[in-house]
C-alpha cells in the first residue's frame, strides 16, 4: 500500500485549475520530490495533502486516510514543518505547538 496516493486530484480557484488532474504514488522508504515551475500547483497539492486545503474532486490518501472525510486521521499520522517562521517570540514553545494546533483544530 503506497505511503501518499494521489488520483485525478482537482483543485480550483475562481474557476481556473491550479492542480488539474494530477496523479501519482509514493510507497514506504521512496524518496520523493516535487519539482515544477511557479504556478504548476506543488504547494497547493502539498496542502491539500497536509488537510490544510480542501479539493475540489480526485482521491487524496494519506497513510491509507482520505484527506477529505479523514483530515483528524491523516494529521494525527504526519509530521508537517511549515515553509515560513510562523512562530510568536512572547510565546514558549509549547505555547506556539498549541496555538498551532488550535489554528489547524488539531
């Protein structure tokens, strides 16, 4: 069973596609990366693969988890690290864990 199964996966933004159709596997212990121009739609599926976005049709599974109706399921199963320092310097560490993961209702 693949780690991240991705099938026909749409994303739409005002009607224009940002991923369209996109499909692919990654299986336990593959090195896997994405690799395209500004606009291709890596970020967008990347989030969508985290829950952080929503789709619009196609099949996104994650540790076996579909990240439409399982999004609790497949965020308990990840680790994520997020591409921009988001973090509050009045806050501790702990505080900033929990704050995000209020913000993403973890």
């Amino acid at each position: 069973m693949p780690i991240i199964q991705v099938e026909n996966l749409i994303k739409k933004y005002n009607g224009n596609e940002a991923v369209k159709g996109v499909s692919f596997e990654v299986k336990e212990g593959e090195s896997f990366g994405f690799l395209g121009p500004n606009g291709a739609g890596k970020t967008t599926t990347i989030n969508i693969l985290c829950t952080l976005l929503g789709f619009d049709s196609g099949l996104a599974l994650v540790n076996g988890f579909d990240c439409k109706r399982e999004a609790h399921k497949v965020r308990q199963s990840i680790g994520l690290v997020f591409q921009e320092v988001t973090l509050d310097n009045e806050l501790t560490a702990y505080e900033n864990l929990k704050f995000h993961c209020y913000m993403y209702n973890m």
